[in-house]
C-alpha cells in the first residue's frame, strides 16, 4: 500500500505502532454476552413494529390505563 501524495514517508502524523490494548479473554468474554443473532432479529421485528406513530400512540394509551374499552380504542386515534 502506498501512501497519499500528502502524506510522506517522513511525516509526523501519529503513528499506531503499539499492541492493540485488548486482552484476548477479554475479547472472549465479550464474544459470549453480545446479543445472540435470532433474538436481535426478534427485537429488530418489534422495534419496526413499534416504528408507526400510531401504533406507539395505542401502546403509550394501554401503558397508562392498562386496558381499554374496544370500542374506545376503535375509534380514530386522531380524536
């Protein structure tokens, strides 16, 4: 790999020449508590769902009675 035309050989831009300061059990451990791939794509799926307006506006209703009527909640949220 060649350096950019800005950059010489001689310059003095930092350099990172020392170890990667990760420790391989570290590294190891974090491997083990990141989320598995199944349950991110099952967050992912419930987090698109909660992406409309209106259906945060139902669940934000629900969250502060804990149940409604369905009559009431068949209505046009606009009301």
């Amino acid at each position: 790999m060649s350096l950019p035309a800005s950059v010489s050989a001689s310059s003095t831009a930092p350099t990172c020449e020392l170890p990667h300061p990760l420790v391989p059990d570290s590294v190891q451990q974090l491997q083990q508590r990141i989320l598995p791939v199944d349950k991110a794509q099952r967050m992912a799926e419930l987090f698109s769902l909660l992406g409309d307006p209106n259906r945060l506006r139902i669940l934000s209703l629900l969250a502060q009675g804990g149940a409604v009527c369905l009559r009431f909640s068949s209505r046009p949220t606009d009301e």
